[in-house]
C-alpha cells in the first residue's frame, strides 16, 4: 500500500462542492484517463491506495472539480513504491551510519573476566529493519578488523557481553554496522576494556602507585618539638588498585636506601607521620614508600633532611644532669653512668629507630641521683637517653657506642 496525501483545493463560487479524483499508472508521464482511474468523489484530502505490489513503482495524478464538472488536472505527478517493511530494499547502496559519521559512541565496561560493550543505534533510511552488527575484539590498539578479530557478528541489539577474557588484560574493540544489502560500515571511535577480578586486588596491576610529579611526594616537615618531627606528604594514585595505597616511612642519618635504613613506620593509609624520640642536633634523612595490594612499589625521590635544634632542651639551668663515658668505648668500658644533682624519677634509652633499648627497671640505681647500666652486651651505634628528673625536669642525651 501507499499513502497519499495533497493540498485542499478552493473554488470562490462553489466552495463546497470541492471533490477529488485519483489516478495511478506504472509508467511515469502518464496521461490521466478512466483507465487510470482508481477513484472519485472524494471529498478529502488524502488516500489509502491498498492491493498493490511491493518492489513495483506507482506514478500518481490528481483531478479536482466541481459541482458544475469545472475540473483541473495536478501537474505534479508524484510516485511511490510500497515494500514490506521486514523486506530488503534492493536499491540501497548505503550503509546504515551512525549520527555522527562513523562515531559509535563505544562504551566498554570491564568486569570479573568480561567486559560489558554498548554503542549507539545505527540508522538506514532504506532498509532500516535490517540493520545489525558484528563486533570485533583484539589485544593491540589500533587494529584492523578482520575474520582473525571478528568474535560475533548478526547482533540486532546495540550491546554485547564478552565473557570467557583474561583479567588484568586490555581488549580494544570495533564496530561494523551493516544492512541486508551487504552495506556496511566500521566505526571510527575504537575503545577498550582491562577486566579485573572481583577481589579487593587486582593482581594484574603492573604500575605502582604514583605522585602527581612522578616519584615526587612533596615530603615536608609541618610540626616539631624538642624530641619529635611531623612529616607530611601527597596522596599517591593508583588506577588499578585505588583503595589499597598505603605508605612505609624510612629514616636514616644518612641517605635513606631502603635496603639498609630504619623502616619506622609501615602500612600507613594517612599521609602524615610523627616521628618521636629523636636526638637533638642530628640530621634525620626522610622518604616516603607508596605501595599498593599486588604488592607494588615506588620510592619518593625527594629526600627530606630534618634536625631538631640542642637549644630546645627544657631543663632548666640549675638541674645539673651527666651521662659518662661518652662516647662509650666497649673495648675499655662497660658500665655507663647517670648522675644528677636532683632526685631521677625515669629514665628510657631509645636506639636509632626508636624502638626502647632499656627501661627504667633495667637500670641499676645506687641513690636517686645516681644510676649505672652495664652495656656490656649493646650494639655500636647512636643512642638518644631521655632522663625525667624531679618537678618535671626533662634531659635527653645522646650516647655513642
């Protein structure tokens, strides 16, 4: 069938009496006679011409009359050709397209061993019916769709779930549309998915976490006291493994290498640390190590270098408080003395790391002023000795062995 449809004819004297007539003809340029005619009284403006054959072009023209048979041919012959709208339309030789020429607007979301792929509706004026789409998947971008790449073809949906992917793998894809004709089309907008697993991990990650600068984490000194420094730094990122950074703070008086200094604080999901117990006067080399579940790592290349000043010791002037031998030489001493000239009241020994070397129960006291420690069995290195005295007198002290 065709729909017809045409303007509304005027006649000033007869107005009312306005019909129509209707004539078709298979041949273009036809003369309109009562062999043509397909019908007459019409008294509105548009037909149903219905029993015809589909593939077969039909020419039309219009006669418009009145009560007293005054009449008037259209001189704008129009035609049609009616299909079934399941059929092919032979005469296409377009390929279906997308809004924007060759733009897909591909979406690929990844999942555990899958990835979810949608795209845009494509439209075909001729054979828009017919329209489907065969979807290609390879692991290089950039890649040139072929039969080796083609994983499904006959799709009249515009999405597709790719299952059965290894995770931690990038898979790119492409699009070609086409229709009954054999027209088709590849979009342009290639796009890509990694699928990871559904753990907390993706094990798959080879990148380690990062600063905005890379290897820079803006290490920097925001507080200190007379024994303590507060280090802060940047967030590191990480587009695999987001929620699973954490940070180790290294330490050394020396340029920190991780292999050889102090590990003093591990697994930290903040970007700040307080460093305590540390000796006055020395200089204290920083960086900062983000990592992530995999584990991954990378070290911050900006070392930092923080010294607390001597002039910061609280003790008062008239609180008189001496450790001896110092250095302390193992090979001719063993016993290391404290004495003061007010009651002690505690006292701690920290190694470099700050971990507690003795307590106060370890140390033998001869009077309130006085105590010894047998160091026979301590390592060499760097001490700091914090020595609480009566009314809240505080000494730190470092000691070399």
């Amino acid at each position: 069938q065709l729909s017809l449809s045409w303007d509304t004819a005027t006649d000033s004297e007869n107005s009312s009496s306005v019909k129509y007539a209707l004539y078709r003809d298979t041949i273009s340029g036809f003369t309109p006679n009562i062999s043509t005619q397909i019908d007459t009284g019409l008294t509105s403006t548009t037909y149903l011409d219905t029993g015809l054959t589909n593939g077969i072009t039909y020419y039309y023209r219009l006669l418009t009359y009145n009560c007293n048979s005054n009449s008037r041919y259209n001189t704008d012959e129009k035609y049609g050709k009616p299909r079934d709208p399941n059929a092919c339309e032979p005469s296409d030789t377009t390929p279906p397209d997308w809004t924007v020429t060759t733009v897909a607007n591909l979406v690929v979301t990844p999942g555990d061993a899958q990835n979810s792929l949608n795209w845009d509706n494509a439209s075909d004026a001729e054979n828009s019916n017919s329209i489907e789409y065969a979807v290609y998947r390879d692991i290089v971008s950039g890649f040139s769709p072929g039969p080796s790449t083609l994983i499904d073809t006959g799709l009249i949906s515009s999405s597709k779930l790719d299952t059965g992917l290894a995770n931690s793998t990038t898979y790119y894809y492409r699009i070609l549309t086409y229709n009954c004709n054999g027209n088709s089309l590849y979009n342009t907008d290639e796009a890509s998915g990694r699928p990871k697993s559904s753990g907390p991990c993706d094990t798959g990650d080879t990148t380690p976490p990062d600063w905005t600068v890379t290897g820079i984490a803006n290490l920097t000194i925001t507080n200190s006291t007379v024994s303590s420094i507060t280090l802060s730094w940047s967030a590191a990122t990480d587009s695999e493994n987001t929620d699973s950074i954490t940070y180790d703070v290294y330490r050394d008086i020396s340029t920190v290498n991780t292999s050889t200094s102090s590990l003093i604080a591990s697994d930290l999901s903040i970007t700040n640390y307080t460093n305590i117990n540390l000796l006055q006067g020395v200089n204290y080399h920083y960086r900062v190590l983000a990592k992530n579940c995999v584990p991954l790592s990378r070290l911050c290349s900006d070392e930092l270098i923080g010294t607390i000043s001597s002039n910061d010791d609280p003790v008062t002037p008239e609180t008189n408080i001496k450790i001896y031998p110092n250095p302390f030489n193992l090979s001719e001493e063993e016993i290391l003395y404290i004495v003061s000239n007010v009651a002690i009241t505690d006292v701690n020994i920290y190694d470099i790391s700050g971990k507690i070397a003795y307590e106060f129960n370890d140390i033998d006291k001869i009077s309130d002023t006085q105590f010894t420690l047998n160091l026979k069995h301590t390592s060499a290195g760097l001490y700091l000795v914090i020595i609480k005295a009566d009314k809240d007198y505080i000494k730190r002290l470092a000691i070399v062995k």
